[in-house]
C-alpha cells in the first residue's frame, strides 16, 4: 500500500470518526435538553440521525464505494437487511394477531389458564 493510500485511509478514518462522533453527540443534545418539542418531530430527528450516521459507518470504515468489490458488499448487506425486516414485521405482525385474536382481558386470561391447568396433561 502506498504512502498516499495510507493517508487517503487515515483522512476517511478521521472523517468518519468525527462525523459520527457529532452526530451522536446532536442526538444526546436533542434528547437530553429537548430542543425539540413534538416527541414525533424527536423521533423523526433521531432516525434520520440515524441512517445518516450509518451511510458515514458503512462509507468511512467498511469502505463501500462504487467499485465492484464494494457493490457486492453493499447488495449482500441490503440482502441482510431485507431479511431482518422480514422477520421483524413478521413477528410484530403474529403478536399483533396473536393479540387480536386472544381478546381477553388480564383477568379472564388467568380464569382461563387455571382451568387449563386443573385439567392437567
């Protein structure tokens, strides 16, 4: 590796570094001091934040560019992605029906499982 090499991948260290270190740091001061009012406007904010700071993580030190090395990285990465909100709307989505369609309530729920115990294997 040359020395213009190193120094181009130190100058993205640095950078990355930074960027995410501000951006954590807006974030806490949001949160921390409330600067913003509406907590939908807070959470909008903090997402955004967010994916910002990921696209500078995933560009700064896991190096994803435009050369093809970096595309493959970048397809197996949104591949993983992909799948990890399959499975999570998934789930939410059983719990949710799993919810709607139990419909009872704390009390009839224990009266339930006390006669289904009683009546053992």
């Amino acid at each position: 590796m040359s020395h213009a090499d190193l120094k181009r991948l130190l100058i993205s260290y640095c950078v990355g570094f930074t960027s995410a270190l501000a951006l954590s740091l807006v974030a806490y001061f949001i949160v921390t001091f409330n600067l913003i009012s509406s907590s939908v406007l807070t959470i909008a904010a903090l997402l955004l934040l967010a994916v910002m700071q990921l696209i500078i993580q995933l560009v700064c030190f896991l190096h994803l560019g435009l050369d093809r090395h970096s595309r493959d990285r970048t397809i197996s990465i949104g591949f993983t992605l992909i799948m990890m909100l399959v499975i999570v709307i998934g789930s939410l989505w059983v719990m949710r029906n799993l919810d709607y369609r139990m419909g009872m309530s704390p009390e009839a729920m224990d009266e339930y499982m006390i006669r289904q115990n009683k009546k053992g294997f």
